[in-house]
C-alpha cells in the first residue's frame, strides 16, 4: 500500500527529560501529549500496522521494553533510520542507521510492536486511495453492405436487433426503401 507524509517531525528537538521519548516523538511530530507512556499511546491508536514501516515516510514505531512498563517510542525515517532518545546522558536524539542498530543499542531490551499512521490523536500518513482512471473504448461502428433480396427486416434479424432500430441509427425516412450497395450502420 502507498501512503502519503501529512506531518514531517523536526527530528532535531531535543526531550525536556530523560525517558521522555513519547513527549519528544509528540513534540517532534507536532502533535498533543495525549499519554505519558509509549505502550498507552500504541494502545490508544487506530490506524497501527505490524509490519516494518514503510520506506520513504517519517512513522513513528512503538516497542515493549524489558523491565520498563512504559515502552518506547522513535521516529523512523524515510531512509530506514531511526531516531531515538535513547542515550542515558543527553537530552539530544541519537540517529541510528537502521532498526538492528536501535535494537542493538538496547541490548536486547526492546521488542517491536509496530509502527503507526497516527501519534497524538492525529495523522501523520494516510494511505494514498488509487486513482482509477474510466476508461472508454471507442467501438467502431459496424456497417453492412446492402446485397439483392435484403429488407431492413432481414438485416435487422441477422444481428439480433429490429427494422425499427435500424431506420433510426441509418437515419432512413422510409424504411422500405433500401438499394444494392447502399451502406447501413448496424450496430
């Protein structure tokens, strides 16, 4: 599925406290503090997804954390990228190259949960709906040649449709007067 950037984080805010990844991920995405806990905030949103996050988005990514019950929370960038607050000493983001360097990281500590579409109670993807083009086919019109014999009855009954039908597409004023050789629209 395709989706769409509606907000971009300022990945360059710093948190106000150590520990506090859900407010920096909030804070960066300009989004409201809803939730003082990461886990309260993946549990409260609708539009989260399991799998990896989508290449070319800002999303942020939720994980349980061994022996923390909040969780934790980053930003992952459109190159595959993680932002995080994960050092123990700074109050600064620290860019990690990819998930298994965030993972790495933490020793072992954080679990992924997922990613979301949302943080704060409000959108930061939505999912690009498919622009279906209508198309029409151009029918070219089937015409028939008028031999000896031929009525407007029996050319109307050899493509199942009726005299009446006929006259009306040819235009014909009388439809008992056809030729040898005349062309008629049949369809």
């Amino acid at each position: 599925m395709a989706y769409k950037q509606y907000k971009k984080p300022n990945v360059s805010v710093h948190t106000i406290k150590l520990g506090y990844c859900l407010w920096w991920v909030q804070q960066a995405f300009g989004t409201p503090h809803r939730f003082n806990a990461a886990i309260d905030e993946w549990k409260a949103n609708t539009l989260n997804h399991k799998e990896k996050p989508p290449k070319g988005l800002w999303t942020p990514i939720f994980f349980t954390m061994r022996g923390v019950p909040a969780g934790h929370v980053a930003i992952s960038a459109p190159d595959g990228s993680i932002y995080s607050t994960s050092s123990p000493h700074s109050l600064v983001p620290v860019h990690h190259k990819n998930m298994q360097d965030l993972l790495n990281y933490y020793g072992g500590k954080l679990t992924y949960l997922g990613w979301s579409e949302d943080i704060g109670g409000e959108r930061v993807v939505a999912p690009v709906t498919p622009v279906i083009k209508k198309v029409i086919a151009k029918v070219s019109p089937v015409k028939y040649v008028v031999r000896n014999g031929d009525t407007l009855s029996s050319i109307a009954a050899k493509y199942k449709t009726t005299w009446q039908k006929l006259a009306k597409l040819n235009n014909l004023k009388n439809p008992n007067l056809i030729y040898k050789g005349q062309v008629l629209r049949v369809k």
